[in-house]
C-alpha cells in the first residue's frame, strides 16, 4: 500500500455543446500541469455541458472522446476520469468512464438521474457501484445528484473496515443550489470517513444557468484542504493515506455501523 496518491481537479467553463471546443480546450489544461500527478479529474458531461441532447450529441465507448481520453491518459501517464453522455446498445448514459494510462478503463453509469431537468426521460439509469483500487487506495465513482443519495454512497463496511478510501463526484452543479453542494460533499466525508473530492464547472451553460465552481477537497474529519469558487482553476493536491487511518483508529466509528444491503 502507497501511502500518498495525488489528483488534480480541473474546475473549467465549458463550451456548450460543443464537443470540438471542449477536448481542444482541456487538453490544453491537462498539458499545463507541471506537477507530478497520477489522476486528473474533470467535470460532468466535459464534452458537452449537461445536455439533453443525447440523441444528438452521445457516442460510442469507440468515439472521439473516449479515444481523446485513451491517448491522454497514456501520453501523459496518468488515469484520467470524468462524465460524458454515451450510446451504449441502443441506451444513453451518462457515463463516467476511469480511464488507465494503459488504455484500459471501467466506467460507472450515473444512477440518479436528474428528474428535475429531464435527465431521466433521456438516460438510462446505472445499477452498480465502481470502486476503483489504485496503489492500495479504493475510490468510489460517483456523478453529481448521485451526492443528494447517502445510501448510495454508504460504506458497507465489514468489522469495522472501510470499503473505500475516497469518495470522488464529478458534477455540473449549479450555483443557486451550492449550499447544499457543500454541506452534502462534507457530510459524506463525515459520515464514510473518508476524504471526499467535488469536482464542478464553472459559468453559464446553454440554458443561462450559472455554475460557481465550489470544487472542494475534504478529509475524513470534514475538513476542508481545497475550496474553489466561480474562478476556473487547475489544482493539484496529494492526499496522505495515514492521516485517514489515524482518524479512523482514534474515532472507530465505522465498527458501530448498520449492516445492509442495496436492493436494486
């Protein structure tokens, strides 16, 4: 087990719709990054902006995007995450797909979808949980209203040992509702004893609605160690794995948790 992995989040103003724009635009910030990293993480729908278009606008796992995330994540060695809308055996989803710098990748499909703005009548909802092992580490995948959802995001912890180490949501969260975005990304910190990382757009999309950002790092306690607002930004940070076993050794609180199932 490593006891250090190091992420870099990438809060951008994306170009609406506009797929072309939107690759051009954040390979340049990927290529930016002078320090030493091992998962760049982008916002939801970075290929987009959060679009009911899919029918217009999804691609296959062998499109553009996903090939533009392969040959970054190997030309630059690193895992490369975030969201975007794909067609998948006649069925759109909004996917977050890991992508390994050996060209490999897993995918999670966002399971709560958005009723609020029709992301349900246009996507299909996902049904299991990706956690991701990286070097020891465990991070579980999760896409933006995902967050509003604790059980979802519970850890099925076993004799009081955590199922993962990191929660990680990649979102397009507006601003209007950012006090909740905060609350609820320390509470899962809190609650699952784990460092929880938020990563959102920033500025106006195609329906006028306006994005602040908030990209926020948390630790186990509800600290936060990263808090961005409205400004884009590309910043990198690397998380120290016995600092969270320490917290979970001195409050053991994870033992004392209720035991369940998620039904599907």
């Amino acid at each position: 087990m490593n006891n250090t992995l190091t992420f870099t989040l990438i809060q951008t103003a994306l170009h609406w719709e506009d797929k072309t724009a939107n690759l051009a635009m954040l390979e340049a910030k990927i290529n930016s990054i002078q320090e030493r990293t091992e998962i760049v993480i982008l916002p939801e729908m970075f290929s987009t902006g959060f679009s009911m278009k899919p029918e217009i606008f999804a691609e296959t796992m062998e499109g553009e995007s996903v090939g533009w995330m392969r040959r970054m994540a190997m030309d630059k060695k690193v895992i490369l995450t975030g969201s975007l809308m794909i067609e998948d055996e006649g069925r759109f989803y909004n996917r977050l797909i890991w992508m390994l710098p050996n060209g490999q990748y897993g995918y999670y499909n966002k399971r709560h979808c958005f009723a609020f703005a029709g992301e349900d009548e246009h996507y299909t909802a996902g049904d299991k949980r990706l956690v991701a092992q990286v070097k020891g580490w465990k991070i579980n995948l999760q896409v933006c209203y995902d967050l509003r959802f604790p059980v979802w995001a519970r850890q099925e912890a076993v004799d009081g040992e955590a199922e993962y180490d990191v929660l990680l949501n990649v979102a397009n969260w507006p601003e209007r509702r950012n006090h909740a975005w905060k609350t609820l990304l320390t509470a899962r910190a809190i609650e699952n004893q784990c460092y929880v990382i938020g990563v959102n757009r920033v500025g106006n999309d195609g329906n006028n609605i306006y994005h602040s950002g908030d990209s926020l790092v948390i630790n186990a306690l509800g600290e936060t160690l990263y808090h961005k607002a409205h400004d884009e930004d590309v910043f990198t940070i690397t998380l120290q794995k016995d600092t969270l076993l320490e917290t979970r050794t001195k409050l053991p609180f994870l033992k004392d948790a209720d035991s369940f199932n998620i039904i599907h």
